[in-house]
C-alpha cells in the first residue's frame, strides 16, 4: 500500500521545534508547491512560508582531527537553481542534525538573501547547486569551494576552526537558528 502522504526528517524536525519550542502551528501543504511547511501565530491570522532542507552530518568522516574535533555539524546539501530562482517560500530552512549534538540547529534565511549568496559564492545559476553548511561553537559557514579556486575544503575548513577565515559571504552565522526572523513577522 502506498502512503498517501510523507514528510522527511528535516519537516519533522522543524515542524517540532515550531511547535514544541517556538510556541507557533506548521501546517503541511496538501500538494507539493515548492512549500513545505505553513507556520502561522498562535490564532493563526499570520503565515510564513517555509522550504526545508535536510542534509546528513558527514564530519564523521572528516580526516583532519583539529577540523572534526572542533566543528559540531558539516551537512551537505544539493538545490537546484531552478527551483531556488523560481521559490516562493520566505524562508529556507536548512536542518543540521550533528552527530555531536542532542538537538539539531538550523539556518533560516530569506530566500531572496539565499539566492544572492549561492550567487555570489558559486557563480553560475544553472543546473545543480552544492553546499556545505558547517557549524563550529555559535558560527555557521557554507565551505563549498570548487577545484578552480584553487583553496581546498580542508584549508576554508581548518581556518574556520583557528578563527581566521574572513568570508562576508559564506558566513551564516546570522541565520544560525535565526527563528526571530519569523516570530517577529507573525507578530506584524
């Protein structure tokens, strides 16, 4: 039998947190629009809309100790250029559910913001999109670098950990579990 509904790991996570923690109702859309959770205010007279990403902690396999010593999550995400460019939801919520860590953390940014910065760190908007979405203490970095850039993932990585690294664009921080953003647009 063929369920007639799903929802993945990321939208159970998110909408747990919405509810549990942010005191706020996520709804699921009943078709797939490109949304994947509705939240609305308490008496729901306000909504946001939300697009969520999950992606697995992969710093396990890191083989530099100091980089998976220090970091807490490095999760990968694949998007599509398309469907980013064409997005209607408010918000993109990207879910890092650390092996370290007892709670997920989650980076909630503007889709227009996303677009822009996608933009200005990988260039091209066409086909498919990688992104490595790192957290180390209470900082969030994208350290996706292609081959022809010549700096190695390792390098950003290790930078990141020594707090070196100087990246306006691929620092994240400020949507590190930046659920203000929506409370504060429910409230009106």
């Amino acid at each position: 039998m063929r369920p007639l509904f799903t929802i993945h790991a990321g939208e159970y996570l998110a909408g747990l947190h919405i509810q549990k923690t942010l005191k706020l109702n996520a709804w699921i859309p009943a078709k797939d629009i490109g949304i994947d959770l509705l939240v609305t205010d308490p008496k729901n007279r306000r909504a946001v809309s939300l697009q969520i990403k999950y992606g697995k902690d992969f710093l396990p396999e890191e083989k530099v100790p100091e980089i998976r010593q220090k970091f807490r999550c490095a999760s990968w995400f694949t998007l599509d250029w398309k469907k980013l460019n064409k997005s209607k939801a408010d918000y993109w919520v990207f879910v890092l559910q650390g092996f370290k860590s007892k709670q997920p953390d989650f980076v909630v940014i503007p889709t227009p913001e996303l677009r822009k910065r996608m933009k200005e760190i990988h260039g091209a908007e066409s086909g498919k999109l990688q992104s490595y979405l790192c957290t180390i203490d209470k900082q969030c970095w994208e350290t996706r670098v292609s081959k022809a850039s010549g700096i190695s993932l390792t390098t950003i990585r290790l930078q990141i950990a020594q707090g070196t690294y100087v990246n306006a664009a691929r620092n994240f921080t400020q949507y590190l579990n930046a659920w203000d953003a929506i409370e504060t647009k429910l409230k009106g």
